[in-house]
C-alpha cells in the first residue's frame, strides 16, 4: 500500500473528515439529538407566538401631556387652547373663531423626532403641533434657555455614561406609543430571544447534551480502542470530534436564526416589506452562540475526559455561567467580572452588532425613557418619567460593548477572546486525554 | 417441538449458531469436543439422531415467598440506605456530598433564627424567622433553593436511576426475581421522592419545630401559624414529586446519567427562562404554565397564601402541575413497561 | 505540533522509521500495578514473526500486556519498544499495528462496511482507498455477502470477524486480538482460527490471547503462558504438552448405566483408568485428553446408552498451571 502513513498530525483532510463525518452520523442516529433540537425549536417557536400576538395587537394610545382633556368645559381641549392662546383654565376664555377639536386630534399630536441627531449636534426637536411656537414670549418658547426656541438640548455624558435631556416645553411632549411601543417591543424581543434564548439558553443547552459525552461515552463504552489504536493523535481525535458536534449545532444554529430572522422581519414594524436592518443583528446573534457553543462544547468535551462525573463539573460551570449572562445582560455592559466568563464575551459580539446594524438603538432607548418629559416629581425636584411602552424591556436587553473601542473592533476582539478561549480548553483537554489511561 | 424429543437437532447451518440460537445442548456438546481439531467432530454431534444426551429437569421451587411488601420495602431501603453506608446502591461521592451539602445550606433560615433569637435582635429575627412567607421561602424560594439546591439534587439523585439499569443491564437482577414492573419502578420513584422529602420537608420541619421550642412560642402561635407550616408541607410533597416524577421519566427514556441530568435541568430552567423573557417584554405571565417550578410555586401561593406574584390565575398553574405529572408518570409507567431486560 | 514534554517515544512529528533488527516488541522488565494490585510484574518479553499465543486465567494480565503495548495505559516500571518506540502517548507506530480489542461493544449503528471504511480512513486513506481496502479485509473474513448490513443485527462470531476486519484494514505488519475466541460458536471458531493461521503464513507477527489451551494450540505451537502477571513458560507448546502429557486427566461422564458405558469405553486404547467415584458417574483417566475426545462421541453413540453431561474437571490450563506451579495455584 503506498498510502500508508507513518507519521500523525498529517493528511488531517483525510482523518478529520472521517471522524467528523462518523461523529454527525452518530449523532444522526441518537434520539436524544433530536429530542434535544425538536425541544429548542418548539420553546423558540412558542416564545415567536407571544411575539406575533403582540405585534398584531394595538397599543392604547396615551394622551401623555394631557392637553386632549377640556379642564375648564368650554368644548375646547386644553390643547388647542393653548395654541389659540385663550385660557384652558377658564370657561370664559376660548377660542370661538375656531371649532372645537375632538379630543383625539390631541392624542399623540406631537411625536419625537430626534432621528437627525449627528455627532457633536445636540438640539433637536420639533414643534408638530405649534404649541410651543404659539407660545407669546421668547422666554416661555426657550424655557431651556439655550438661545433657541422650541428645542430640547440632548447632551451626553461620556464620564457617567448619562444622558441628559432638557426639553422646552410643549415640544415633543405627546409621543405616539403605537410607533415606539412597536419599534421597541420588535427590537426588545429579537435582542432578548436573541441573548438569552439564543446565545445562552442554546448556547449552552446544547453543548450540555451533545458535547459532554462526546468522548466520555465513548470511553464507557469501550469503543474508543477502535480509535486510539489508530495512528493518530488523541487530540486530534477531541479535535474532530468537536467538528463533527460543531457541523451539528451549527448548521442548526444557522437554521433557527435565519428563520426567526425571516418571521420577524415581515411580522415586525417598519416601511418596508422586510427589515433589512435587523440581519446584522441575527448575524451576530448567531455568531456569538456558534462561538459560544464552540467554547461551552470544548470545555463540557474536557469535563467528560476528565471525570466520568463531568456532567456535575458542567452543570456547576453552566449554573456560573447562568449567573454571568444574568449580569452581562442585565448591567448593560457595565460590570467588569463579565470578562472572566464566555458568555459575557458572547453578549459583547452581540451588543457590537447592535451598536452596528441599529446605530440608533441607544438613542431609541433613551427617548422612549424619557417619554415625553412627563412624570411624577420626586421630594427633590427631579422628575421620574413615565417611560413608553416597550422602553424599559428594551433597555433592559440592550448592552453596550464597552470595550473602549469601536464596535466592529469589539466585535472582533470578542470573537477572538472567544476562539482563545476555545483553543485553550481544547489544549487542555487534549493534554489530559494525552496522559489519561484509558480501561 | 414434541414433547417426548424436546431437542431438536438443529442444522449445522451458520446463522443457528447466533446469540439468537435457542438453548438446544448442540452448542454445549461441540464446546466439549473443541479439543479436536476440525469440524468433523461437531458435524456428528449436528447428526445425532437422538439429540437426547442431555435432560433437562426443572424441580419446581417449594418455599414460600416473603409478602410483596416486604419485597419492595428491599428495594426502597437499598436505593435510600445507600445514601448514608456501603454494602447498599453505590451512590456517588459527589452525589452523597452535594446531599449533605444542600441539607446544611437549606437550614442557614434554621441557624439565622435561631442566633438572631438568642441575641435577642428582634428586627432581624422578624426577617428570618418562621412566618408566611419564610416558609413559602424555605420551600419555594427561587434562588438559591430551586435553582442550585433542589433541582441540582433531583438531577444528581435520577441521573442513572432507571437509565443505568438499562444501560448496563441491571434491570434483570429485579426481574428475575418475583418482582413486577410497577413495584420495580414505583420503589424507584419512592426512594428518589423521599430523599429529595427529607431534604426539603425535613428541613422545613427543623426550621418550624426548633422555632417553636428554642423561642418558647405560645399554644396561640401555633394555632396561627400551624395552617401555614401545614400547606407549606404539602407544597414541598408537591414540589419534591413534580421533580421526581419529571426526572425519573427522562431517566426512563435514556441511558447513561447524563442526559436525564442535564435533561431535568434543562427543562426546569430552560421554560423559567423562556417564560420570564416573554414576561418581562410582553408583560404576559401566562407562558409561566409551562415552568414545572413555577406552576408548582403559583399553586403553593394560593396554598399558603402569600402575596402572588403571577398575573394569571393559580387554577391554571394547578391544572399544569397535574399536566406535567400525569405526561410524566404516563412516560415512565409505558417506558418501563416496554422495558427490555437486556442490555441495550 | 504540540509539544510535549513528558514525551518518552521519539517525538511525534518526525517521519517514523522502524529500527532495523530489533524485535517488533520489546518489554524490558515491565511492571503495571493499579494501586496496590499488581496486574503486571517485570515481564520481559520479544516477539518477532509468527503467531503467538498469550496464555492465561482470567486476571493473569493479558489484556494488560495488550493495553500496555497498545500505549492505553502507561507502565508503572520498564520499557515497552513497539517497533523500536515506546507507545505511550505516540500513536505514530500504530500504522503498523492491527488491534482487536477484547470489548464486544460496536457501533451498532454502522454496516459493517461502514465501520471499516471510517476507520480505514483515519490511517490517512483516501474514501476510495478505503472502500477498496474494505471490500479486501471484509472478503478475507468471508463477510462480503452481508458488509451492507448493520453490524447490530450480527452475530457475536460475525461481529468478532468485523473487529478482524478492521483491526487488517491497513495491513499491518503486528496483529494483536485479545480474546478473539470468546463467545464464539465453533463454526465462527474454526473461520477465526483459519484468518489467524493464514495471517500468520502471511508473515505476519500476530499475538493472540485467550484462556484455552487447545484454542491456542489449534492456531500455533508458539505459546507464553501468562499467570499472576508473570510469565510462567515460553515456548513451543509440543513442549509444554509433552509435559503435561505426564500429567493424567481426567473425564466425568454423568450416564444411567455407567458400567455398561465403561465396557465400550475401555475399548479406546488412550484411556488409561477408569472409577465409579459417584453412582450414576464414570469417571475416565487418560493422559491423552484430545484423542480420548476425538473418538467419545462415537463410542458413547455405538453404544446406545444415555450420556446426561460431559465434564473435564481438571480445565487444560489449570492443570498445566497446577503443574508448572507444583501445585501452589
């Protein structure tokens, strides 16, 4: 036979397709695979139905400054008083040369429109209605007194990572909550799908049922001899093993993705037929889980080589890595210890492909917080606002990379942590397969 | 077969002499003549016309078998002894140390109770000791009793309960023995269910009991709060079956320990996790019902009577408990019923 | 290429060359123990050419001597040389090596054709040298008629051809099959027996463990004979049995009429003595085991009396252990 090799680590096309094909046909042949993957696409599919029932269900239009309700009686809503400038207070004092307006007409009448905010610019806002513009003196029209009239001031605050708002009034101050509630509550929904059923749940479910037998069982079994009596390394063997669990999951995780993408995007809110902005964001969602399924899948590999309990290591490194996702989600992306884990650099690729792909994401957030300026004073004078429907799930989903750098480079350096990370565990978990005496 | 030639000689074709051969003798009589050295001698053997050198006598058993019970209570004691000495089920040392581990981490309500009672702090013994929603607490707190406590010991206690048995093919050593299926599997059942008992209503019972000795509580305060430990106590009977019923039938549909492990755990954080996403975007709790933890919790709410804490109503959660259960006993009760003894 | 630094063999990525006149395997005062059992105690042993028997009980270390040199578990003292490198954790000799490992367990899941076609293509063979390669061994073991089944519906005998098959797949120079007799009905017996023995006139060096001596001694004459982790004898087995053949042995024949039954059995010139130990028992004497069982059946047929069982009670190895061991078992 000329083909005979002496040497291992060479003619790897040969040997890693081999085993990476006779991992994915053992996996084929397994129940528990399809269990596994039929479960996850059920629990995603029943979390798509809450989604489509709310995007296909109205929301209550909020009158937020209240100027639809007539105080004084006259028939005139308080509203259009104020910019007939009579008196809303007064039922003597109303704007007769005019007929009154139904009370709808000032429901949502004056919407945010902060879209057109570029660096360094910071007034925006615009008058719908012209309340404000009917306002008599300058200084009611500029109550922000910022030498212009009927503007808010957005300023934003690097050092505190804040942003303050102050607006004149009678600007914005009527937003409409069918809009943002539809806008938010779709990007919500794709960023927590996304980053907790998505990145984590699967990310990490996933690798727990595929990957931690993958070398364990086989050495329960006693069919790793057939294997190891071959020449070639042991860890290449881990190696292709991990690429036939990876040709599973992925191709699955790509799948689930793209068809969530797909719903979401002629189900959700928007001008268009589809929302060609949010594949970025599914791209790095299912970039961030086939990375973080890489990893998890590597590090759950090394536990079943090392112990034939790995399974109690797993579920301890996946309870920690439950509470970190908990905390890289949660915090937005202000706590440091999310470092020290893989989700956390998971959430990071995330978050760059948002910041990315919805380069207004943050802003969006900010004003649905704000919601109009309108809400209850606390005992020191700052106002609590009543934030828009869909603002606080939003915000809550939402992170920033922080990694100091630009987005496309966070997104980079994550992926890159991520695949050291594997590397890692992998190198690991070769040398102990290396020196461990296999009955 | 006839009966008077209950040997058949059987063709010496290759096939017969599988795994699957029936036990003729033929195998036996070549294997006495594999001192020889060719086939010709177990060709004769295959020729024997009278295929009777060996008889079989089967001599009917004539003692008396112990009661039913007490062959159950056999199994029950091995699986639950097997926690505390040898000689019982080979429960693994991390199993056995987690178990030991969670009894004294559920009690810290029991050791801050009591120190904070002795010292005399009463505000920080309102906070720890027995009242409504402490014993809802003791056993439905979330974090950390039902997310690192109890689930964790269900997973490690039916991780290669029935699936082992089958893996291995130690299911045979119960059914060749006068032991039926439902015993078998129900004493399973009972021995995972009452450790995961002990370890919550024990402890419950501890916190409750040495509250009421070690503070000298009046007859009056018994009377108040005995309903509560009661429903608590119910709850965590509720509770520890749920778990044992769910795992037991992932254990019974897989082999190995791993899958039903991870599998109990997945199922129980993975629909609290899907249901509370849906919660915190849509504000719709309802997706709750599928949380085995969380119909359970709900359930013990209105038992209790603490403040509730899902929007939909509890008979929901009620009716989802009952759901889960009865899909997973009927689970384990077809499974075990088609199980083959053999190893598979 | 990792690097290794408890590396004992020749480092891993250089081109393997076989050193020239040294035995395909050296052990040099090999020990294994498993804590304090001590499965393994300074064997030295070199082999070269022709087929081996490893001989033993159960527990003797056979498959320890095979798990050692196949690089599965490390030696807890002395040196393992398979063609000139040591085999722990340097898996590069093994494209020499065939090994057939004692566990029944397979992937059921597979077509026989399958499995040796996969495995065939970790030696770094292209799928269609595989196929080929395949389609070669799976014919030698006389299993082509069904290589496109799935191994779950074989035979233990069929199955243990397969692990054959797959352990020749790359020609290899060394064939190790621990137990490859075990559980086989005779029929499978006799095919394994003969790959073995055409292996072996083939050139090739092939060990073969089992714990019955006339196995052994049906495929080759060369035997080492393995008990509590020492090697009790090496040697040709004409030998050992011209030894053992001084040793009487003995049969038990259970029959209703033992007395009629001895007065056709006294006609077997080999049968030395004969006792009634037991009623309804005949206990035969012989110091010449396989001709005695040659011409048995016959004799007991002829005579048309009811033989219920058949029994050695001194097993072939027991005795020869018993002997070589004066006793001290």
């Amino acid at each position: 036979m000329s083909s005979r090799m002496d040497t291992i680590w060479s003619k790897l096309d040969r040997k890693s397709t081999a085993i990476a094909e006779f991992t994915m046909r053992q996996y084929r042949t397994r129940i528990s695979t399809w269990v596994v993957m039929i479960a996850a696409t059920v629990a995603l599919f029943l979390m798509l139905l809450f989604y489509i029932e709310a995007m296909n269900s109205e929301i209550e239009a909020i009158d937020n400054d209240g100027d639809s309700f007539d105080t004084d009686g006259d028939g005139y809503p308080d509203g259009q008083e104020r910019l007939e400038g009579t008196n809303p207070d007064s039922d003597a004092s109303f704007p007769s040369w005019v007929e009154p307006d139904p009370p709808e007409k000032w429901i949502n009448e004056d919407d945010i429109d902060w879209d057109g905010l570029s660096e360094g610019e910071n007034y925006v806002g615009q008058d719908d209605d012209g309340d404000c513009t009917s306002q008599d003196t300058t200084s009611q029209k500029d109550t922000n007194d910022n030498g212009l009239e009927c503007d808010i001031i957005v300023n934003i605050d690097t050092v505190n990572e804040t942003i303050y708002i102050d607006a004149d009034n009678y600007v914005d101050e009527d937003p409409d909550e069918e809009k943002y509630g539809k806008e938010a509550g779709h990007r919500a929904f794709i960023l927590g799908i996304g980053k907790f059923g998505i990145v984590y749940l699967l990310g990490i479910f996933l690798p727990l049922f595929l990957a931690t037998g993958l070398i364990r069982e086989e050495m329960s079994d006693g069919t790793i001899h057939y294997m190891l009596a071959k020449p070639i390394a042991r860890g290449e063997v881990l190696l292709y093993r991990m690429l036939g669990y990876l040709g599973i999951t992925w191709p699955f995780i790509i799948g689930l993705c793209v068809t969530l993408c797909l719903i979401t995007g002629f189900t959700g809110p928007g001008d268009g037929f589809f929302r060609w902005s949010d594949i970025g964001v599914w791209m790095s969602i299912a970039w961030a889980a086939m990375m973080v399924s890489l990893v998890y899948g590597t590090i759950f590999c090394g536990f079943g080589i090392i112990w034939k309990n790995g399974v109690i290591l797993a579920i301890i490194f996946a309870a920690w890595e439950l509470g970190m996702a908990f905390v890289a989600i949660l915090s937005g992306g202000d706590s440091s210890i999310r470092y020290m884990s893989v989700i956390g650099w998971g959430m990071i690729i995330v978050d760059a492909g948002v910041a990315i792909s919805w380069p207004d994401n943050w802003f969006l957030i900010e004003t649905g917080l704000w919601g109009g300026g309108h809400g209850e004073e606390n005992w020191l004078g700052e106002i609590n606002y009543a934030p828009l429907p869909g603002a606080e799930p939003l915000s809550a989903f939402s992170g920033n990379p922080n990694l100091g750098v630009s987005n496309w480079i966070a997104f980079v350096i994550s992926t890159g942590v991520l695949v050291m990370q594997g590397v890692a565990a992998w190198f690991i978990g070769q040398s102990i397969f290396k020196g461990k005496e296999v009955d | 077969m006839s009966e008077d030639t209950p040997f058949e000689p059987v063709e010496s074709k290759e096939e017969s002499f599988g795994a699957e051969t029936p036990v003729t003798g033929q195998t036996k009589m070549q294997a006495a003549w594999s001192g020889s050295d060719d086939e010709k001698s177990s060709a004769q053997v295959a020729q024997s016309q009278q295929g009777q050198i060996f008889e079989q006598i089967y001599q009917p058993w004539t003692g008396t078998l112990n009661p039913r019970w007490m062959r159950n209570w056999a199994i029950l004691r091995h699986h639950i002894l097997g926690i505390f000495k040898t000689g019982h089920r080979p429960w693994n040392i991390p199993t056995k140390l987690f178990i030991f581990f969670v009894i004294i981490a559920s009690m810290t309500d029991v050791a801050m109770a009591l120190l904070f009672g002795m010292i005399g702090e009463p505000t920080l013994y309102d906070i720890w000791g027995v009242n409504r929603d402490n014993l809802y607490g003791h056993v439905m707190g979330f974090f950390p009793r039902n997310i690192l406590y109890y689930p964790i010991v269900a997973a490690l206690l039916v991780g290669g309960m029935i699936s082992e048995d089958r893996a291995h093919g130690t299911s045979a050593l119960y059914f060749s023995r006068p032991i039926n299926r439902f015993d078998y599997a129900s004493m399973k059942f009972l021995a995972v269910g009452l450790i995961l008992f002990f370890i919550i209503n024990g402890t419950l019972a501890v916190y409750y009991f040495v509250d009421i000795l070690v503070m000298g509580k009046g007859w009056a305060w018994i009377i108040d709060t005995f309903p509560m430990f009661l429903s608590a106590f119910i709850c965590g009977i509720i509770l520890s079956f749920t778990y044992t019923s769910i795992g037991l039938a992932l254990s019974s549909i897989s082999r190995g320990r791993f899958f039903p492990a991870i599998g109990l755990v997945a199922i129980l954080m993975g629909t609290r996790a899907m249901a509370s996403i849906i919660d915190a975007l849509f504000d719709k709790s309802v997706l709750y019902v599928i949380s085995p933890y969380d119909a359970v919790a709900h359930v013990c709410q209105a038992l209790i009577g603490t403040e509730m804490t899902y929007d939909h109503p509890w008979v929901w959660s009620l009716i989802s408990v009952v759901v889960i259960n009865g899909l997973a006993l009927y689970l384990l009760a077809s499974r075990v019923s088609s199980l083959e003894v053999t190893r598979e | 290429m990792m690097p290794d630094v408890t590396q004992h063999g020749t480092t891993q990525t250089q081109e393997w060359q076989p050193v020239a006149n040294t035995p395909v395997i050296m052990f040099d005062r090999v020990s294994k123990s498993y804590g304090r059992i001590n499965a393994l105690g300074g064997v030295s042993l070199g082999i070269s050419g022709g087929v081996t028997g490893i001989l033993g009980m159960n527990g003797a270390g056979k498959s320890t001597l095979f798990k050692l040199m196949m690089g599965k578990i490390k030696p807890s003292s002395g040196a393992i040389k398979l063609f000139g490198t040591d085999p722990w954790k340097n898996p590069a000799p093994y494209s020499r090596v065939g090994f057939v490992p004692e566990h029944e367990k397979l992937y059921d899941w597979m077509t026989a054709f399958d499995f040796i076609t996969t495995f065939a293509r970790l030696h770094g063979m292209t799928r269609d040298e595989a196929e080929t390669e395949a389609k070669r061994v799976l014919s030698f073991v006389s299993l082509s008629d069904v290589m496109h089944k799935k191994i779950g519906q074989f035979s233990k005998g069929m199955r243990q051809r397969v692990k054959i098959a797959h352990a020749l797949v790359n020609d290899p120079e060394l064939i190790i099959l621990d137990e490859p007799l075990q559980g086989c009905d005779p029929l499978a017996r006799t095919t394994i027996m003969n790959v073995i023995k055409e292996l072996g006139a083939m050139g090739r060096t092939v060990l073969v463990s089992s714990h019955i001596l006339h196995e052994i001694e049906r495929i080759t004459e060369q035997i080492v004979i393995l008990h509590r982790g020492r090697i009790l004898a090496l040697g040709n087995s004409h030998a050992i049995r011209e030894m053992l053949d001084q040793h009487p042995h003995k049969i038990l024949l259970e029959c209703e009429k033992p007395r009629e039954l001895a007065k056709s059995i006294i006609k077997i010139e080999e049968v030395t003595g004969m006792s009634f130990a037991v009623p309804e028992k005949l206990l035969i004497e012989t110091k010449h085991l396989g001709e005695v069982h040659k011409k048995l059946p016959e004799t007991i047929v002829n005579s048309g009396l009811k033989v219920t069982a058949i029994d050695n009670p001194d097993d072939d190895l027991q005795s020869i252990l018993m002997y070589l061991t004066g006793g001290m078992l």
